[in-house]
C-alpha cells in the first residue's frame, strides 16, 4: 500500500533528511587518503546519534554497520572495514536516518583526493541521471516517466544502469512501495500523487551493468570491477513538481 503522508509528517521526515544531509557534510570533512571505512562508518553512527538520530540501516535484516560505505566498483551496500582509503578511490556514502518516528535516506558518491577522468565523469553524469528523473516528478505524472528518463540520460552518457536495485517508497519504514527502477517505459505505472514520498536512487556504472554479491552476503560490486557511483534524495511528490527532503 502506498502511503500519502500529511504536512506533518513530511515535517517530520524533512527534519530526518536535514540529518542526513548535515551527516554527509560531516562525513565529507573528514574523508581523505588514509581514512580507513570502518572509521567513516563509526563517525557516521555517532554523529547522528549525538544528534537524537538513529542510523536505521544498523542491524536491518542482520546489515552490521551504521551506513553503507561503498568503494569503486562496489555498487552499495559496503561494511565499514579496515579498508584503508587511498587517492583516486571514490566512496558512497548511503545513509537513512531515523528522526521522530521517520525515515530519511539519501546517498552520495565522493572522491578521495583526486580521481581520474572516468571517475569524475561517472559521477558527474550519475548525480545528473537523479537530476532529470527527479525533474520528471509532480503529481498526475506516471512513475514510469521518471524512471524511463533516468534511464535515457544514462544511455545517453554511455553508462550502465543497475537493474537488480531499485529506488522505493519511504516513511515511517525504509522501504515502503512503489518499488522505482532506473529504467522502465514512459507513461507506464503508478500515477503520482501529491503527498507521496520517495527515495529515487540510480545506480550507475563506467563499464556494463552487470553485478554480482561477495561472500559477506551484502555488498554488491560491477561483474567487471568499473567503477560505480550512487546517488539519492528523498523527495515528496507536490502538485506542481517536487521537494527534496535531505537537502540542507
């Protein structure tokens, strides 16, 4: 079922998402050649905390850290380890945070130092994949037209596009429905609705699409080791387009 949240709840969840974006900022800070990833996840966890939050993703089906902490050809879901950081490398950050009772996730893919030129184009063209779904979103709009164009902008750059992860409803829950591919037909799917908020989230790769899952049973990396990038928002649908809940 999908849920439409009230004024009041969506300032509950845009007070989660402020979190989540101060927490990213704090994460960026310190994030440098050296840093190992179990550091960023320890920092991640007590900054939200230290500030009433939860970090929702801690002991989520079994999930052991605080945030995922994904690295070049690592797709999400990345575990804090003594990894150590090193110049060149790029790092998602995919955070939700709890606040009151809601839900806010968001993502950021970071360099460390200076990257190349693939890298940084990868991340360019990602955060502009979100961009143009998230330019499709207002209510009366298909969902499909979001993912659809999502999808266009990425062929368009030459960049693969995860199929096996998708972007979802959030709330009260971290996952609530509609499931929201990176890819799909326009005018196809579930109409929006003022009210209804969503985590959009694509996930994007320098060589092709395809993925696979280590022995940890959770991170997921590229099939060919290129690198990939992630970025997210939570949104709320509005009449006339869209807000984006973990800005600042």
């Amino acid at each position: 079922m999908i849920v439409i949240k009230t004024e009041e709840e969506i300032t509950k969840m845009r007070a989660a998402g402020h979190l989540n974006y101060l927490t990213r900022e704090h994460l960026k800070s310190i994030i440098r050649p050296g840093i190992t990833t179990r550091e960023i996840d320890e920092a991640a966890g007590e900054f939200i905390e230290a500030h009433g939050g939860i970090p929702s993703s801690k002991g989520y089906e079994g999930y052991p850290g605080n945030i995922c902490v994904s690295v070049n050809e690592e797709v999400v879901h990345g575990i804090g380890s003594d990894r150590v950081l090193k110049n060149g490398d790029i790092v998602s950050l995919d955070i939700v945070v709890e606040l009151d009772g809601y839900q806010a996730d968001a993502c950021e893919t970071v360099p460390v130092g200076d990257i190349n030129k693939e890298k940084a184009y990868l991340l360019k063209h990602t955060e502009g994949a979100l961009y143009a779904g998230l330019n499709e979103i207002k209510a009366g709009v298909k969902l499909g037209c979001v993912s659809a164009r999502i999808e266009d902008y990425a062929k368009k750059h030459n960049l693969g596009v995860v199929r096996e992860l998708v972007g979802h409803g959030i709330g009260r829950e971290m996952h609530e429905e509609p499931d929201v591919p990176n890819y799909g037909k326009y005018n196809t799917g579930i109409t929006l609705k003022a009210g209804m908020t969503l985590a959009i989230e694509p996930m994007l790769t320098a060589g092709k699409r395809y993925v696979r899952i280590l022995n940890d049973d959770w991170t997921i990396v590229t099939q060919d080791k290129k690198p990939s990038a992630h970025f997210e928002h939570t949104i709320v649908v509005r009449e006339d387009g869209y807000e984006i809940l973990t800005g600042e």
